[in-house]
C-alpha cells in the first residue's frame, strides 16, 4: 500500500515537473514572440520616422497617444469608435449626393470611393487630438497611407456633458463641412488651385474621390462656463496640386468596379485607390498656418 502510493507520489511530481518544463518551455516562445513583435514595430516606426514625406516630423514620430500637458485640467479624451456608423453614414451620405452633382456647377463623379474605417487613422487623430491643438496641420504617415489629411472642428455648447449628446455634437460639427459645397466650381473639380481657404479645402477634401478611408477621435473640456467638443478626422489622402477632385463621368460611378448598394452614386468598399503610393515632392498642397483655437 506504502509503495503505491510513494509510486503515485512520484507519478504525480513527474507530471508537475513535466508541467514546469512545459509551461518555461511555453514562457520562453511567448518571450521570443513577444520580442520579436517588438522588434518588428520598432522597425516599422523608425521606416515610417524615415519616410520622404514627413520624415521624423511625422506626427507619430513626435507625439504619443496620451493628453498634451497643454491640455486644461480635466480633459478627456473620448473614444468614438462606437460612433463609427454615424460619422460613416455623414460623410458617405453627403459624397453620394457630391458624386450625383449635388449643386448646379457639380457634375457626376466616376469612381468616388465609399469611406470605410480605419483604426490606423483613428489612432492618429487620437494623436492629433491629444494635443489640444497645439499644433498646426502635422505631417502625417503611414504604410498603408502615404500622405495623410485631416480636419480638425468643434463646437461649444451650455449644459452638463454626456455621452448621450454625442451623436447631436457629431452631426452638428460635421455638417458645418459641408456648407461651403455651393461655391466649388467645376474648374476646381477638374484642376485644384492653391488659392483655397480653410473651408474651401475641407469641402475639396471630402469631395476628394480617392478619399477612401477615415479615422476620428475627440476631446471634451471646460472653459469658463462653456463645455466644448473637439473633433479630429484623419483621412487616407491629401489635396494634390493640378489634379482633379474627381473624374467626371455621367451616369456616376461608371468607372467602379462595381457600385455600392448602399449608396448608389459611390464605389463599393474594396475599390482600390492606391493611396499607400510612394510621395511624390510638389504635389501636395501646402497646408496654410492656421490652427484651432486652443483649450
């Protein structure tokens, strides 16, 4: 009976000895995985600290994702994620209508792409936004998107702040983008000038057909006896000097690869657009040294 059970008793430590090599064994490739990963992100942020466009102003490069101590006492930052739909459904709603020749000097365009999310520009607004806006239009890249855009809005409003007012505070920063749409005239659309005021280069923004991909991220503070709300969207491209908005084609969408069901004037998610292109010198245009009024 003694000798059963001592043979149980070594059975059992066999099996938790075996048990320690495995799980160092296991703790071992975790550790080299892990660092591997590491080594792997380290890399890709000095590339992209490297690159011909931003080089080591890239934003990424100067900035981490965490409140500027510019920022005032009791900023939040605030995730939008759950609000992707929304802000979706705004900006592709309105490129719908841009590319069945919204106003009267607008004509159809052939091949405006659908915005889909981005969690890669998502966390660069979070970036931008983080900063409290101090600084002014930041250079911006990324492997998947070369030359990066992005507009950043807010509004002020009375009362306690809640989540609940969120989709209210979207819709009315974001549709204020849209308003200067009637002054866009068709040799804008087909050549882009430099002459363009802020507004006028968000509109041409939004309007822009390669636009293919989006990312937003806010921040709420107090102000005296103003809450305030600010919005950044981070987008998949930039303006380009002596290029059209969009290729005009009628009926719109003639040249997608396939249409959207969703929105019918627009290409289906998917429809590529080449955005992660090398950059290419003096073709951006330039942002003008204006910024947001600081928290």
């Amino acid at each position: 009976m003694e000798a059963s059970l001592v043979s149980q008793e070594h059975a059992a430590l066999e099996v938790a000895i075996m048990s320690l090599v495995e799980s160092k064994l296991l703790t071992q490739q975790l550790l080299f995985v892990l660092c591997m990963s590491f080594n792997a992100l380290a890399d890709k942020h000095q590339e992209l600290c490297r690159g011909t466009h931003c080089g080591t102003n890239n934003l990424i490069c100067q900035y981490l994702k965490k409140l500027s101590s510019e920022c005032l006492p009791g900023t939040k930052l605030i995730n939008l994620a759950p609000h992707q739909q929304q802000i979706l459904h705004l900006l592709n709603n309105y490129r719908n209508k841009v590319a069945a020749g919204y106003t009267k000097t607008l004509l159809p365009a052939a091949r405006m792409a659908r915005m889909d999310w981005s969690e890669e520009l998502e966390s660069l607004a979070t970036i931008y936004v983080a900063q409290c806006a101090t600084i002014i239009q930041p250079c911006m890249s990324s492997p998947q998107y070369t030359t990066i855009s992005s507009i950043y809005d807010g509004v002020s409003f009375a009362g306690v702040y809640r989540s609940s007012l969120l989709p209210m505070l979207l819709e009315e920063t974001i549709k204020v983008w849209f308003e200067d749409t009637r002054f866009v005239t068709r040799s804008m659309v087909l050549q882009l000038s430099t002459s363009l005021s802020k507004k006028m280069r968000q509109v041409a923004l939004l309007m822009t057909d390669r636009n293919s991909h989006v990312g937003c991220s806010g921040i709420f503070f107090v102000r005296g006896l103003s809450n305030n709300f600010r919005l950044v969207c981070t987008f998949a491209t930039d303006l380009m000097i002596d290029k059209p908005i969009y290729n005009i084609s009628s009926p719109p969408g003639t040249h997608c690869a396939r249409q959207d069901d969703s929105y019918e004037n627009l290409c289906a998610l998917g429809e590529q657009y080449n955005n992660h292109e090398p950059y290419v010198e003096m073709r951006m245009l330039d942002s003008p040294a204006y910024s947001f009024s600081q928290p």
